[in-house]
C-alpha cells in the first residue's frame, strides 16, 4: 500500500508488521470449554431464587480457579429484576 506524505511531499511504502505467533501457553487464555489444560476456568452464576419463582434469571460471568475451588461456587449477588441480593450458583 501506498500512501502520499502530507508532510515531506514523498511517497513511502507502509507495510504492516506480522501477526505475533498464538502462543497455547499465553496468559490471557481463560477459557474452559475446548481446552481443560488452564487452571483458570470462566464460569456462569445464575440466580436461584428467581429461577424458583418464574421470573427472569440473571446471570454473571466471572472466572475461578480449578485447584482452589473444585466444587460449583455460589456467591450473593444483585438481581436487578428481583431487585434485591440473592445466592447466585454456577451453572454448568
């Protein structure tokens, strides 16, 4: 590509830098679901109290470790539509 200089009145050749290589081991790899090599996992916690009723649900995303934290987490949390705090459970 091609791009005329506003300033020096000269033509220069703009080339892109390549791609870094996808690193298996980077350190922003979070996710569960495909590779179960991580320790951190992200994990669904959906409110319980409101499934229990009828009403709408509402979720959260948020991330655990597999090692500290082997069984289903469950944290309070705010549900907007119940409009309260109430137990949130991951969900698988």
């Amino acid at each position: 590509m091609q791009l005329a200089s506003a300033f020096l009145g000269s033509r220069f050749v703009l080339k892109s830098a390549p791609a870094p290589p996808v690193n298996s081991q980077a350190p922003r790899q979070v996710t569960c679901m495909a590779k179960k090599k991580g320790v951190r996992c992200i994990v669904t916690l959906e409110c319980t109290e409101a499934r229990g009723e009828g009403q709408t649900p509402s979720r959260y995303t948020t991330q655990k470790n597999r090692k500290n934290t082997t069984g289903r987490m469950e944290l309070k949390k705010y549900n907007k539509y119940l409009k309260r705090h109430t137990v949130h459970k991951e969900i698988k």
